[in-house]
C-alpha cells in the first residue's frame, strides 16, 4: 500500500503483523460485560435481601438471618459489615451491621443486632422486622479484618456488647478452615444474660485450642467468679503471656474505645498492632475535641442545597441524617467517616468535623467533607455533586 | 478569563460532554469550560481522578497511582505540564516537589546504582559503575536525546506521504529508529546485562517487554525524567485532580458524579449526547470520552451505528497491563530502615521478558517498583511515619480465571511475594506496616470500569506506532483521549485531554 514508507526499518513486519491480528480477532472482545461480571462478582453495589429465619439470641438481641432473593452472594472478609438500607417514618435511611456469620458459608450473611436504648433502627430491626421481609444493602465492605502480611497469628478480640458479630465470623472462620491462627475473645457485658453466642462460643473454646474466650461483665451477681468492671489492662494482662505479641481488634460501643486504646498504651501495645472498627458518628459531638465552646448542640442551624432545597436541623445531628430525614438520600456506607461515599461539598459556613472523619487531604482544601461525621455548627451552603 | 462562548447551544443541552473525570477528561474539561464553551462532565465515581486518587487508612491517605511526574521542569524552565497547569489556571492551588534522583535500580546482589536526574551526572555515575563500557553509555545517551528531539519536531509530518518524504530527511534518527526495539538499540551498545537492566528498570512504566517496546519510547521516557526531574504533587494526585475540577467549576463547567454513562447517541454517523445510567438522555454537539475507544465502540454505540473501520481498528489492538499494588503505612521514618530516596525498582535478576512473562501469571512477583512518598512530599505521613507503595505490573487473566472465593487469599499470597522481594533490599520494612491495603487488576475495573483493569491503554507494542497507526475519528461529534489514545502515564495523558480539546475548539471556531 503505502510504499513511501518501506524505507523505514520494521515498518513492512509491522504492518504485517497488524493485518495478521485484524485477521484474527475480527470482533473486540466485549469488556464491559467481563467487568460487570467482576463486580456484581465481587463488588455488588446493592444486595436485595429476604430474612429466611430471625434467631433469639438475648432479651436485646436477635440475629437476623438473610439470604440473597436472586441466590448469590459475594465473598466478604471476616470483620465486613453491609450497610442496610430501612425506611422507616417516611424516611429512608441505612446502618453498617458487621456480619456474624462465617465467610465459608455464602449462602446467608447473619446479623446480630442488639437495641440500643431510643435507637431508632436498631429498635425496629429488634422488634419489628419478620421473617420473609425484604431489605436491600450495599455489598460487604469495611477494612476491619485480618492481614496476613503483617498481622501476629495470634488474634485478640477485645469485644463490647454487639461488637462480638465480626469476632464471631472470624472464630467460626478459624475453625473451619483449621488456620495456624490463635483468637483469643475478651468479651465484655454490661449483665450475665447480655452475652450474645454464650453457649457456642463456650463450645468453640472448649473443642479447639486456637480459640480463647473470657468475658468480664460490668455488673455479675456477688457470688461471679469470672473478670468483672470493664476490660482493663490488668484483665488483659492477666490473661495474656505477652501481650504486645498479639494483633488487636476492638470493636464495640463508642465509650468503649478511648478506655481500650488507653489500657493498651500502658501495656505498651504499638499502634500497628490495634485496629478499631468503624462505629458510626460521634453520638454526643459537644464533647469531641474541637467542637466550638459557645455552640450548643440543640441550636438551630439552617442547611441550604444548591440548587435545591433549605431545612433546619440542630448542630448535633449528623448532616448525613439531617439530609436523609429531608428526603435527600446519599451514598453512604460506613456511616462512620471513612469510606468517603457520602462526600459532599460546604461551600458556606462553619461545620465541625470530628477526628474520626478520615478527609482526604486535598478534599479538605476545597470544603468537601464527609456528611455522615459533619455538624453544622451555624448556618450551612452545601453542593452534593 | 473564559471567553465568549465561540458555540451556540441552540437545540442542545450542551456545547461539549465529557465523560470521564480522569486526567485527560478532567483537562479537557477545563480546556473547554476555560474557553467559554458549555461543558458537562460526568463521572461514575463520587470523586474526579480516576487512576488519579488517594483513599485513607488510618492515619495515612494512600496515592493511587502517581509514582513520578514528568515534565514538568523548574520554574527557570519549565516543562510542557508547568506551562500547562498555567494555562488551566492551577498553578497557585498545587505544590509541587521535584527530586534529584530518578531511581535507585537493583538487582539483588548485582546491581545497586542511584540515577541522578541530570543528564551530565547520570552518565558519569554510569560511567564509574561500568567504566569498561563508558564509550558505550556516551553514545546511548546522545542517541536517546537525539531521538527525543527529533520526536518532538517530526510530528506534524507523519499525517501526508509528503510529510514522510521530508522526514527521511530532517529526522533520520527517528526515521531509523522508530519501528526498532528498545532491546536491539541496547544490545548495539552494551554487553553488561546490568548495565542494560539499569537503563531499562522504567520498562514497568511502559509495561511491554524490550523487545517490543520502540526505542523511542524508552528514550523519550528516560529523557524526560532525568532532564525535567521526577516531580510529586503535595497531597497527592488527588490534589491535582480536584484543582483542575476546581479550575473547571470556577469557569462555569457543570460536573455530576456516579453518573455513569451507558449510551453514546449517535445518528447519522453524527454523535449528538448520552444516556445515563439513572435514564437521562443529555445532548451535546461534542462527546468527549476520557475511556478507551473498545468500550464506545463494542458497547456504547448501537452496533448499526459503528462504522467498520473502527471494528478493524480495534481487532489488532489489546488491553495492556494493569498492576498489584501494596500500599503502606509505615510507623517509622524512611530513614530508621534504609529507605533514603523515594523510587527504588527493583528486578529479583536482569531477565525482563522474564519478569514480563510472570505478570501474566500469579507466580511470584519478579519485578517491583517501590516509591517512599516522604521524600517528594513532606506531609505525606503522620510525623515519625512512612507513606510508602509497592506495585507489580500485572494482567487481569490469572485474576480473572480465580473463584471469588479464592480472591482474598491469592491476593494477600501474591502482595507476599511483592513484599518479599522487596525485603532483600529494605530488610526491616514489613515489621513497620501499621496499615496495608492491596489492590489488583479486579480493584481497577471495580473503580475505572477499564478494559481488563488496564492502567496504560492498550499494551503498547510496536504495533503502536505512531508511524504505523494513526487515531481516526469514526464517528462526527464523538472523540477520545486518555491512556487507550496516547502512550500511558501522568505526562501523555495530562497533555492529551487538553491537546485534543484545543483541537476540537478549533473546528468551533
Ligand atoms: C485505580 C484505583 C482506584 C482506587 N480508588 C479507591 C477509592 O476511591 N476508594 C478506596 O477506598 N480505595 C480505592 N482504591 C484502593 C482499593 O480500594 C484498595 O486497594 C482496595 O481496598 C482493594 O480492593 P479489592 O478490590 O481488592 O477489594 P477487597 O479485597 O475485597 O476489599 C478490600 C477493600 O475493599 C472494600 N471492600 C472489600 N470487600 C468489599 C465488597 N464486597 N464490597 C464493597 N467494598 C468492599 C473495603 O472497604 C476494603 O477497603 C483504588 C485502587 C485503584 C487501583
Ligand atoms: S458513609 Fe462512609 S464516610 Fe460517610
């Protein structure tokens, strides 16, 4: 054809070639196709959900057993939560449940749900939800979950009231698959009758040597021979041959973590060997650090979005929820600060964001927070993009 | 200052769509809002970037994907991406770092040099490195800047057999070399596998074996790193994304996230909008796509629209290599364990087609690039700690043919094999990890939606060529740029969004 250009070294083989893979490959392969397999694979965006059966676990708690309406379920790490979406009162909102189920098992995820007293949602999944209803949640997601790479084999849970789900998943992971792993459970309870899995993580303890539990209870009856307070260095080190060995993974209430971190610096555990989990926003943002002196969190602030609508709310309430309570509903996930779904741009006034909101650097120089750990501390512009 | 607008919107709802808020759509986009013409741009993610992001752990915010940035040039003499942030406006919202080194390249046991980015210095340190093969190394290196300043010129050539005529001419050294691999111009000049190794460790950022990578692509790689410095970005490539999106919004432009698109309208062959994923119909003279050119064309257009030069096209073209990558939060300084300049890449021996052959594969990791983020950027880590990444090149297939099931482990066994090669050289590091999170081949189709995860475009052979390939427009109205259009990387990419918006703006005017 274009012999001008035969002079040019490798120019006539190249060409050659090129014919030669035209020939065979006659159609392009259709990628997006292999990629929306990939993700409805592995990362789903939405998972449409039947409970099959609600187990009773405690007076506060149930387990909520849900399998896929379509059949399929994708893989999740032991420690990953969905986040569930509820309408409830008109409103459409959604909460992070780790699941508590083994990730062997893939034909259900489990979730243990304890109420929280004037929980809004964790009541209604208690105490009102049926088996047959249906739910639709994000895929599992989360990065509370154990690392080969780095990570000690040996495992301790320090777990609070409901934070025993995700320990749960990992336990029942460990003995299925027979994992040169060791997981010591420390589980605290604020009652004898709170602890959630009591007869089967007895059980486990007792038919597998990798697997360690003890619980320290707030408030046992006089005559209780187990740990008792909260899970103190002392505890843990009474339980413990060499504590700093170990990788940590807290999870349960918010109080519970500035009291864990605190009772593992004395016992000189670095920072690369704790993980705490996401635990949804500050529930009392006055006493965060930073919160502004003279704002109280009753006051009325007024959020406007651009181009669309204005609402009042009080500086204590998560933006997140002001917005959803408004009938705008945003991405989000892990309700907590992290994951950065519910990114959203402040273009006016003055917001407090809590040090648990894990704002990219540069995000932070344009305004865009995450609105599920953001307050509006006086009068706010927003823009959702 | 945007102009007035050169369009009239009559009948359409924009003058320009682009889709894609990744680096070539992101300065197309601002091209175009900078210039006064009505530009929407959509993107599927919550965030503008695309490869160009960060995402938090912990204490740290890990850098997707920019390693080293290229051409940008001091501000005495600054680079073609110097003179373009200017124009975008975005100089004054980003910081930029420069470093004096291009790479620290080793091979465990046999080879450990440090390449200063400075053309006269780099030389003699290879020199003194190899000193029996000096005549050798002065040679290469003035046939690499040769090479490179004939590419720069003879472009505006290659489109017309008169063009080609004059440049046998004016380029001979283009001419000569450009269809000749980078493998047989080394072996013209060096015996050492080595020394070769040293000079081609960047072969991971142009992610096809030496022999079938053009000289000039190496050439003009290794020139533009060591004449215009590596250079990093405070905060991240994410900064740099979310200044050219601010660039964009301040100059009028319009932007909506996760919003995919999922139709390209075409009639007549004439592009004219796009549906979106929640069903919206937008129309525009212009469709900009920042995505490769098979995902239009085997999925978005209706077939009866594709015109069959396009299909031919495609059919010789594949998905490239796309990467494993480990990021890290470190709990010391870089300094306590060895580390003490940011890139350090690293082959387990000198075998590129070897190492090659292995990203294909889940077999251990035989080449890794390692980049301590520290040293460009001050405040990329919590004080007393590291923000560090690894990466290896690698092809979607073995990732592919794995049961979701099997995912977690494979992927936590093949970042060991990462790790472990880079252990030979900075024995420490793994006993530092506060926080890790690893990311493959599937992470990237996840978050960019590419043709097998690809992070480069099409692998980028021979083939390639710009003299044996030209990128046509099939369809009116309809263009695109990005990595699937130009050579790979930070540099081509940048420059090609804003490049071909110049030249759509043109066909306005
Ligand atoms: C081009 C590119 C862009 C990226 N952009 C982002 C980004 O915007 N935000 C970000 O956080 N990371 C981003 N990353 C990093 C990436 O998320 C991590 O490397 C990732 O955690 C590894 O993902 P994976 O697909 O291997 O998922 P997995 O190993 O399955 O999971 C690990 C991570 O993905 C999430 N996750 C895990 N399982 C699921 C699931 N089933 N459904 C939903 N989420 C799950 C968790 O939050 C966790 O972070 C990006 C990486 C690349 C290459
Ligand atoms: S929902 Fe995850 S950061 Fe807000």
């Amino acid at each position: 054809m274009s012999d001008y250009k035969d002079a040019i070294p490798g120019y006539k083989e190249t060409i050659e070639r090129i014919h030669n893979l035209e020939e065979n490959n006659p159609v392009p392969y259709n990628y997006w196709a292999e990629t929306a397999k990939v993700i409805n694979e592995y990362h789903p965006k939405r998972l449409q959900l039947r409970v099959s059966e609600i187990i009773a676990e405690t007076a506060t708690s149930k387990t909520l057993r849900l399998v896929s309406t379509d059949g399929y379920l994708p893989p999740f790490q032991a420690g990953q939560y969905i986040n569930l979406f509820v309408d409830i009162e008109g409103i459409t909102t959604s909460r992070a449940f780790a699941i508590s189920s083994s990730p062997n098992t893939l034909n259900h995820y489990d979730l243990t749900i304890r109420k929280i007293k004037d929980g809004f949602i964790s009541q209604y999944l208690v105490n009102d939800v049926q088996v047959g209803q249906e739910f639709i949640s994000t895929g599992p997601m989360g990065n509370f979950y154990y690392n080969p790479i780095y990570q000690s084999k040996n495992v301790v849970f320090l777990a609070g009231g409901s934070g025993v789900a995700p320990a749960m998943s990992m336990i029942r992971e460990l003995v299925e698959n027979g994992d040169d792993k060791t997981i010591t459970l420390i589980y605290g309870s604020m009652n004898l009758d709170d602890i959630i899995f009591k007869n089967e993580l007895d059980q486990l303890a007792n038919e597998h040597s990798s697997v360690r539990v003890e619980y320290v209870v707030t408030n046992p009856p006089e005559n209780y021979q187990g740990y008792r307070g909260f899970i103190s260095a002392d505890i843990i080190q009474d339980i413990l041959e060499a504590p700093e060995d170990n990788t940590f993974f807290v999870c349960g209430p918010q109080i519970m973590y500035g009291f864990a971190e605190a009772e593992l610096r004395k016992l000189n555990i670095k920072r690369r060997n704790i993980k705490f989990e996401a635990n949804g926003p500050p529930s009392d943002p006055s006493q965060e650090p930073g919160w502004p002196e003279d704002v109280n969190k009753t006051k009325k602030v007024k959020v406007t979005v651009t181009g669309g609508k204005s609402f009042e709310t009080e500086a204590g309430e998560p933006l997140l929820n002001a917005l959803e309570r408004n009938g705008i509903v945003m991405e989000s996930a892990c309700r907590s600060g992290e994951c950065s779904l519910c990114r959203c741009k402040v273009v006016k006034g003055e917001v407090f964001e809590p040090k648990q909101a894990h704002v990219r650097k540069s995000d932070k120089q344009y305004g865009y927070v995450h609105s599920c750990v953001t307050f509006a501390v006086g009068d706010i512009d927003i823009e959702i993009q | 200052m945007p102009n007035q607008n050169p369009l009239t919107t009559a009948g359409v709802d924009y003058d320009v769509i682009v889709v894609g808020a990744g680096n070539a759509g992101l300065t197309a986009a601002a091209s175009f809002a900078r210039s006064g013409v009505k530009t929407l741009l959509l993107e599927r993610h919550n965030i503008p970037g695309g490869c160009a992001t960060s995402f938090a752990r912990g204490r740290y915010e890990f850098e997707v994907s920019l390693h080293q940035l290229s051409g940008v040039g001091t501000e005495d003499q600054p680079g073609p991406l110097r003179q373009m942030f200017g124009q975008l406006g975005i100089l004054d919202k980003i910081s930029l770092h420069g470093e004096s080194s291009i790479y620290r390249a080793v091979i465990d046991g046999a080879l450990d040099v440090s390449i200063p980015a400075d053309w006269e210095e780099a030389q003699n340190v290879l020199c003194v490195e190899f000193p029996e093969e000096r005549e050798g190394i002065r040679r290469f290196f003035k046939l690499m800047d040769t090479m490179t300043i004939e590419s720069f010129g003879v472009s505006k050539l290659l489109h017309s057999e008169e063009g080609i005529r004059a440049a046998y001419q004016q380029f001979p050294t283009f001419m000569k070399y450009g269809l000749t691999s980078a493998e047989k111009v080394l072996n013209e000049h060096f015996r050492s596998p080595e020394l070769k190794y040293a000079l081609t460790v960047y072969w991971g950022y142009l992610g096809v074996p030496l022999h079938d990578t053009s000289f000039q692509d190496l050439a003009m790689t290794l020139w533009a790193y060591i004449k215009t410095k590596p250079y990093y970005i405070e905060g991240g490539s994410q900064a740099l994304s979310n200044a050219i999106t601010d660039s964009f919004t301040e100059a009028g432009g319009e932007i909506r996230f996760n919003c995919q698109v999922e139709q390209i309208l075409v009639k007549d062959g004439q592009a004219y909008g796009v549906r979106t994923e929640h069903g919206e119909e937008i129309t525009a003279k212009v469709v900009f796509c920042n995505f490769s050119p098979i995902t239009s064309y085997s999925t978005l257009i209706e077939p009866e629209q594709v015109p069959q030069d396009a299909i031919k096209d495609l059919s010789s073209r594949t998905a490239g290599v796309s990467a494993t990558t480990l990021y890290m939060g470190l709990d010391c300084e870089p300094e306590d364990i060895g580390i003490t300049q940011a890139t350090t890449m690293i082959g387990a021996n000198a075998d590129v087609d070897e190492q090659y052959r292995r990203a294909k594969t889940l077999e251990p990791a035989g080449y890794v690039g390692f980049t301590c983020y520290n040293f460009a950027d001050p405040t990329a880590a919590p004080k007393g700690g590291a923000n560090a990444s690894l990466i290896a090149l690698q092809y979607a297939d073995p990732w592919l043919k794995l049961s979701p099931r099997d995912y977690a482990k494979e992927k936590y066994r093949y970042a060991d094999s990462m790790l472990k090669l880079l252990e030979k050289t900075y024995p420490q590091i793994r006993g530092h990890i506060e926080e890790a999170e690893v990311a493959t081949p599937l992470t990237a189709m996840r978050y960019l939606n590419t043709p097998r995860g690809s992070i480069y475009g099409f692998d980028m052979k021979l083939t390639e060529h710009r003299l044996v390939r030209e990128n046509e427009n099939h369809i009116q109205g309809l263009y695109h740029a990005g990595t699937w259009t130009t050579t790979q990387g930070y540099q081509p990419t940048l420059q090609a969004g804003c490049t071909m918006a110049r030249r759509i703006l043109r066909t306005f005017a």
